[in-house]
C-alpha cells in the first residue's frame, strides 16, 4: 500500500466505529455483519475439510474468532496495525475497550469481555498478522477457507490479490467475498476497479462480471446471497448497506 500514513483504518476515529460495528450493539435488528459472514462461510464449507481458514481484511478480529470456532488454525490478517492490535489485546488480555461517538464532541467508553463473545477457548486457535492482501508471504497457504469481507474495493489493486488467491487454497477449496461494490478512486486507481464502470462499447460491468472474470479460471461460482450490515457513526447516523456475497469453490 502506497501511503500509510493516510490509513484511515489507523485513525482512532476508526478503530472506535469498528470495534463497535464487530464487537457492539445490533441495530435495526440486522444481525452482526461479522457473525453472519462467519457462520455463513463456515455452512459453504461444511462438506469439506474444516481445518485452516484465512479471514482476510478482519479488522478488529471477530470474524476470525466466530471462524475458530469450528476451525482448528485461523489466520486473521489486516493492513490496520491499530486494528489488529484490538483483535490481539482482546486474545490476550480478555478484554478491549473503546472510544463510542455521542452527540458533538462526547465520547462515550465502551467495554467488552471475551466471555461476552464466548471467544475464550476458540481464541488460541487465531493467528492475527498486519499484512497486505495484495502481497501475501508464500508461508500464509494450505487453507480450506478463505473469507474477504468487504475487501476488495478498499484494495489499492484487487486484480493483485484476487488473481493470486487460488494459490493459497488447497483443492477444493472456498473463497468467500463479500462487498457492496462502494468503488472510490481514495481507495482504488478507477483503472483497477473490478466493475461499477462502463468499457469502451458502453456495455455497463458489474463488479460480479469483473469477477467471473479475473476468478473463472481457477473458481467456479456456487452461490450469491445479499448480507445487510449497519455501522454506527453517531446516536443518530447509521450506514446502512447491503453487500453481496458471492461464494468460490477452487475447481481443482
Ligand atoms: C471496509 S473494512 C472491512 C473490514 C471487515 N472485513 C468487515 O467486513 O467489516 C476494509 C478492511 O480491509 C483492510 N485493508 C485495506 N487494504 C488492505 C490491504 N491491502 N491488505 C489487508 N487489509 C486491507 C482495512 O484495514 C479494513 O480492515
């Protein structure tokens, strides 16, 4: 990644909103997008192995741990160190607390056990490392899952992850994204995104099209299935969003 310091994943304004979009209240009676995507991938993977599983882009670590559960080895791996750094005092310590936006310029403490979670002994079994998707080490492959949520359009250059990515899976192995396909060019060069743009002949591509593209010749496309989440800004502002979960199996 090009520049750091800008991260707004390092930001203590993000931290706080993440660790509360994992680890807080449920809003609108949306269930926690992490939970969801967890067990999710963990039913898509039930008739195979389920023995090493990567949660790629996991933030403050939930979906990692939710993974552990079932899973025997799970690497959680993030670019925030700030992030990561939550998932690993939660496994360490047993707790976290964080920074909650009241009205204005009131900030409210919030604290959180892993016992609240039911984290305690599926916690050992994750692994959280700072590192870039776009640039995985040979030593992180042989896993039977491997889970990108809301991923792909925060990465500089996706092609570079999701061209790569089968090689970390072993056969038969699932691939589970999801994203609600938000390209901004802050995040993503507009010459690397996946779709949400038009080619030279007009013809609209869909961010799915892009992916049945750059994956087709490794994957083939079992399910899609929309998965709603709410992150909370403020007592009154929420993002609201759905994103779309497709689901990869590795052909060979
Ligand atoms: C929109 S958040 C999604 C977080 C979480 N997976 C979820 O579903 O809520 C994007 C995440 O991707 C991480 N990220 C962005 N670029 C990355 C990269 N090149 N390598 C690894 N993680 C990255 C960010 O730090 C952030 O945690």
């Amino acid at each position: 990644m090009e520049n750091k310091e800008a991260n707004i994943y390092e930001t203590d304004e993000l931290v706080g909103q993440y660790c509360d979009f994992q680890y807080g209240d449920e809003y609108f009676g949306v269930t926690n997008f992490a939970k969801a995507c967890a067990q999710k991938a963990i039913a898509y993977t039930k008739d195979i192995q389920q023995t090493k599983a990567l949660d790629l882009g996991c933030a403050t670590g939930y979906a990692s741990f939710e993974l552990a559960k079932v899973y025997e080895y799970v690497d959680g791996i993030d670019y925030s160190q700030a992030f990561v750094n939550v998932g690993r005092q939660l496994q360490q310590t047993g707790r976290i607390s964080y920074t909650q936006n009241g009205e204005g310029e009131i900030k409210n403490r919030k604290e959180v056990t892993i016992d609240d979670f039911g984290f305690g002994e599926a916690s050992r079994k994750v692994h959280f490392y700072q590192v870039d998707a776009c640039a995985l080490a040979p030593e992180f492959k042989g896993y039977d899952l491997i889970m990108a949520t809301n991923l792909i359009d925060r990465l500089y250059q996706p092609h570079l992850f999701l061209k790569r990515i089968h090689e970390k899976l072993n056969a038969h192995g699932v691939l589970v994204l999801t994203s609600p396909y938000t390209w901004k060019e802050e995040y993503t060069a507009k010459e690397f995104w996946v779709g949400g743009y038009r080619d030279v002949n007009g013809n609209e591509i869909s961010t799915l099209d892009g992916l049945k593209e750059m994956l087709g010749e490794n994957f083939e496309l079992i399910a899609t299935e929309d998965v709603p989440f709410v992150i909370r800004e403020t007592p009154r502002k929420f993002q609201y969003t759905i994103s779309q979960m497709s689901v990869w199996k590795k052909k060979f």
